[in-house]
C-alpha cells in the first residue's frame, strides 16, 4: 500500500457548462480574483501538499487555467485538473495544460452513452466531448482518473461505464465510483440524486 498524500483543492471558478444535480458548488457565484488562487496555490506548496487540484465549476472554462498550472508546477506541485473534460477535445488546449505541467486529471464521466449521460449532466451534446477530451489527455500523457456519481439515472449502466473505459482507452483510466451526498440546500435529498443502496 502507498503512503498517504495531502491533497489541497483550490477552486479558480464556480461556473459550469453542465448542471449535475448533486453539485454542491454555487455556479451563479463570481470567479475569485487571480491574486487570491495564486495565493492559494503559493500556500500549498508551503504547506507541503503533494497534490494540488485546481477544480470548478468547471477550471477548463477559466482563461488563467495554463497560468495556474504553470505557476503551481513551478513551486513543485503535483497539478491536477477537476473537469469534465468538454473543452478538452480540443488538442492545442490540452497541449497547451500539458506543456504546463499538468500531471492528472480528475475526469466526470456519469454514463457509457449519450442517454444516460444527459440525463445526469442536464447538459445534451456534453458525452461526446468528454470522450473526445479523454482521448487528447491520454494522448498527451496525463494521468487520467475517471469519476463516476452514482445517481438515479445511471445505477443500471455501471457495468457499461466499465466495458466503455476497457474498450476505448484500453483501461488505462483509473475508475472511481461516488455516492452524492445532500449536504447543502443546493443537493437535493430525492431518488434521483441518491439512490437507495439496495
């Protein structure tokens, strides 16, 4: 077994391009200022955190998203990304986060087909782009880990979301399977979003 490491998240926006219903971020609030993420990010790395992950909202929507990388990489994080990965079908963008440092990324991926995916990400046309932005992040040699919530819409499509990552990337992906959690006025507490475990 490896040894534990500290992880720090530093939010740079709260904006979305896709509405899951169990996000517990407030996407309507405003972007903090640069100063403060560098801040935060500075801190990390005197803090001796071993992972710093830069998350959202969605961080592939903010434009200082390379500069943070960059920045942190240089202070010697370990950068990763919290994203669906919609933008990054676009190869000079991931390029560009590569060249920057970016070691792995932290990837929602909530259904096998399109289908299912929509109906979790309330966002229609966003799965084939998540494909598409894991294929250009394998490609460019990110370590890349796959995020699945478990949620009304998706529970019968486990198997498939397994049987996708095998097929098309080989398993390469990590997989890792959450549980949302109603914590907040903004998650609502129904079938939809949580599940029975039986």
């Amino acid at each position: 077994a490896g040894a534990a490491q500290l992880e720090r998240v530093v939010r740079v926006n709260y904006h979305c391009n896709q509405d899951c219903a169990f996000c517990f971020v407030d996407r309507v609030l405003p972007p903090p200022a640069g100063e403060l993420v560098e801040a935060q990010i500075a801190r990390a790395a005197a803090d001796g955190v071993a992972l710093l992950s830069l998350s959202g909202g969605e961080p592939t929507l903010d434009p200082k998203l390379v500069d943070y990388i960059r920045y942190g990489t240089s202070l010697g994080l370990r950068v990763q990304i919290q994203t669906n990965a919609t933008r990054l079908g676009d190869p000079k963008l991931t390029a560009a986060l590569a060249k920057a440092g970016l070691a792995e990324a932290f990837i929602s991926l909530h259904g096998a087909d399109a289908k299912t995916s929509d109906a979790v990400t309330r966002a229609p046309g966003t799965f084939a782009q998540t494909l598409l932005g894991i294929d250009q992040l394998v490609a460019h040699g990110v370590r890349v880990s796959l995020n699945c919530v478990i949620t009304g819409p998706n529970h019968q499509a486990l198997e498939a979301i397994v049987r996708l990552i095998a097929s098309r990337w080989q398993g390469r992906p990590t997989l890792n399977f959450s549980w949302a959690n109603a914590n907040s006025a903004l998650v609502p507490i129904e079938e939809q979003v949580t599940p029975s475990f039986d």
